[in-house]
C-alpha cells in the first residue's frame, strides 16, 4: 500500500482512499457477511486505527474512515488475521438475502461467479475502471431496483421457466433493456458489454456504448423471445427498505437494522454486535440501504436485540426521517466539510418528519459523498455558507444561501411553505416540483 487510491475510485483495503478525514477503506466480505465475534474484532481495529467512524454504504459496503498509511496497513494485517475475506475485483453485486430469500425468483449468486470468472479469465478486470459495476439481481425482498449498475441482469419468470432480463446504463426503472435470455446467454451478453466498456479506456461505462454496439449486444445469441410473466414477486413482496423483520422458510426471521445516514460509532457497532452474540445471532450480513441483517437468533430475541438497537441510536423503523436524509459526516469530522452536516441532519428529522417523502442529502461540500445522484433537495457547504440546490447534485450552482449554523431553520422555513401550499392529497416531493426552484429558494432565505 505505498500509493492510495485516487478520488472517485473504489477505495479497497489493499488500496485505500485519501478523504477529508484521512484514508478510507471499503470491505466487501466474500462470504457475504460476517459473523458477530469478526465484526466486534473489524470494530476494535477501527478503534484502534482509525478515527472510530464505521459506515455501510447504501451498496452495501463496509466502510473504515480516519486512517494513516501505517495504521492502514496495520488494519489489512488485522482483517487477514480474523479470517475475512474481501472480495477485490469487478463489483458483481447480488441481494443480501440471496440464496435464502423465500420470495425471491432465482438464487443470483451462481450467476454472478460465472460472471465474475468470465471476466478475470478475460483478463478484463484491470481495464475496466473502479466504478464499473454489475448487478445480478433474483428478486425478493430486498430487490436491487434502485442500484445504479453499468449491466443489469434481473430473475424473470417465462412460462414454466426463469430466464434473465439484461439491461444496461442505469437502475431499475431507467435502464435500457437489451435482451430477455437464458442464464448463458445472460452471462456472454454481460461479459460482452464489458469487453466493448474495457476498450473505451478506464473512465468508460456502458452510458458511452454507441447505439450500434447496444443493437449488437441486444442480437447476440438469436432466440425466440420468450412469454415473460409480469415482475412480480411472489406473495407481493415489494422492493423496500432493509428494516424489521423478514421472513424466511419456515418460522426463521431475519432482523434488518440500519445506520443512521449509514454512520455509527465503531463503540456502538461493538455494543450491537455483542448484544447479537449473547441473543444467539450468528451471521451479520451489509446490505444495501446503510443497513446489517441479523441471521440466525431465536424469533424471541428479536425484539430484545431490537430494543438495544434503539438505545444505541441506531433505525429500528423503516418510517424513521432519517432514512429520508444522505448525510456525510461533514464537520468536524471531515476536514473538507464546511457544515456540520450531522448535527443539521438530525435537527431537521426531529423537527419536519412530516413533510420527509422525499431524499434530502445534506453535504459538507461539493463533492457530494453521500449521494452522487440528484436530490430533491440539497443542503452543501461551500465559502458562502450553506447553499440550497432544487432537483440537483452537491456540485450544482446553489438557489440561494443562508449561514452555515443557520441550514436546519432555513429548511423549516421550505417545511412552512410546503405545509401551506400542499394540495389535499399531494405528496411533499410533488409540492416542491410545483412551487419551482426560485420559490424554494426564497422561503429558505426567509428569517
């Protein structure tokens, strides 16, 4: 580990990424959780070197901030000596409950390591860049619908058969869908799409496939279309937040507990996992949505490890606002923040649960670490203050500024006016769209 990773790369373990408040580095298990004694030993390492801050990103990723270059490397050596392995290489990302979901289509996981093989054997890895993703994605309950991935393959059902729908460039509702195929043909389409990514260079994703690379992609094997029944999970499980309990075979539930803005004290990450240990739990699996699943303890100690969760401060309510808010860390914690993005966070959920039914990310500066997407609304710190953005990334030109201690009352003041002018029926995130930026804007200058 003499060099780190650059911004906007995948800071893995053996490569870890300079940030605000020193290096971090990410850990995706290989066995696709960990168990409650590795996790209290992963913790204590991140006590020991790092600034104590652990997160789980909204994929699902394990995250260790703070760390200097020797207390980085003291940090693998630890990771090797508890037995976790971490997975390094193309993201291929599945379910959290794959294999073990009883809702879902089809286990995805088989189809993610042939895809993961196809890709080292085609010695692709090293040309593709950090961020280049796939997603393989059987349904269930916890569904990977709002992942954005460069390749998409999701479990359909086809007559008495399951087949894969491959889509490329987006999430999925917005993704551009290519073929409905067999697993095979599945993967090849995947590997594919790669191979035409790796040789437009390292800053490339399946977004700058040209239309006529997308037309040969889509005729890629020659089948008869099959009759694809409607996406539909069985039982009507819908796509939804990793929080609470999920059932699976039999009378065996999973416990779903999430970190509030993905961020919790390596201290109380400990106090959890102990709780879990002495209840019975046996496996902790990340999973997207900022959130652990807990496997394995007995239904009766559900709602005691539940409870405990709740005392140390962590989402225990899928309704909780703070799911509602990507927050970074901020200041003082991140030496880039310019707000104290936490401390607003939290003053915002408390005051305006009401009208949260829209993503909300407050940042501590331009670069929009929490959520690179778009946001309904954005709070971001620059050397102006706390600027306001409507309907777009950290990094857009803010509507309008207030102080930077002062962030929460202005978002009360948006609160105010969407309180007044909502229409019976009309959602807040409709409300804001009507109002219009300017209007936003100057409520949120208001004193």
């Amino acid at each position: 580990m003499n060099a780190f990773s650059r911004r906007g790369a995948c800071p893995a373990l053996a490569a870890p990424m300079q940030t605000g408040d020193g290096l971090l580095v990410r850990l995706n298990p290989v066995a696709g959780g960990l168990s409650p004694k590795s996790l209290i030993g992963l913790a204590e390492s991140a006590l020991r070197h790092g600034n104590g801050i652990m997160e789980v990103t909204a994929r699902g990723s394990l995250q260790i901030r703070g760390l200097t270059p020797d207390s980085a490397r003291l940090l693998a050596t630890e990771v090797d000596a508890l037995g976790i392995a971490v997975r390094t290489g193309l993201q291929v990302e599945t379910g959290p409950l794959a294999g073990i979901d009883r809702y879902e289509i089809a286990d995805a996981r088989p189809l993610a390591e042939r895809i993961r093989v196809a890709v080292e054997e085609a010695g692709l890895t090293p040309r593709l860049g950090p961020k280049v993703s796939v997603v393989v994605d059987g349904g269930g309950q916890l569904g990977l619908g709002s992942m954005m991935a460069d390749v998409r393959l999701k479990a359909v059902r086809a007559d008495n058969d399951i087949v894969w729908s491959v889509s490329v460039a987006g999430d999925g509702r917005n993704a551009k869908v290519l073929a409905t195929v067999d697993a095979d043909a599945a993967k090849e389409i995947a590997v594919a799409a790669l191979r035409m990514v790796a040789e437009k260079g390292r800053e490339a994703h399946t977004r700058d496939l040209s239309d006529r690379q997308l037309a040969s992609l889509a005729g890629w094997h020659s089948f008869a279309p099959p009759s694809v029944l409607p996406d539909r999970t069985e039982g009507g499980a819908k796509e939804c937040r990793p929080i609470g309990l999920f059932p699976l075979a039999g009378d065996v539930n999973i416990l779903g507990i999430a970190l509030p803005y993905g961020s919790m004290p390596a201290d109380k990450i400990i106090g959890l996992a102990q709780r879990a240990l002495a209840l019975g739990t046996t496996e902790i699996r990340l999973a997207p949505g900022r959130a652990l699943l807990f496997l394995g303890q007995p239904a009766a100690a559900n709602q005691r490890l539940q409870n405990t969760a709740t005392s140390l401060g962590f989402v225990t309510d899928a309704s909780d606002p703070r799911t509602r808010i990507a927050a970074c860390p901020g200041a003082p914690a991140c030496a880039s923040g310019r707000i104290a993005t936490r401390d607003i966070a939290e003053t915002i959920a408390a005051e305006n649960a009401d009208i949260l039914d829209f993503t909300l990310h407050i940042s501590g500066c331009a670069k929009g670490c929490a959520h690179p997407g778009p946001a309904a609304l954005t709070i971001v710190g620059d050397e102006n203050g706390a600027g306001l953005v409507v309907n777009a990334t950290a990094k857009s030109l803010p509507a309008g500024y207030r102080p930077r201690y002062d962030a929460a009352r202005g978002v009360s003041r948006v609160a105010a006016m969407i309180r007044s002018a909502r229409l019976p029926g009309e959602t807040a995130a409709a409300c804001l769209t009507r109002l219009g930026a300017a209007g936003i804007a100057e409520a949120y200058r208001q004193e």
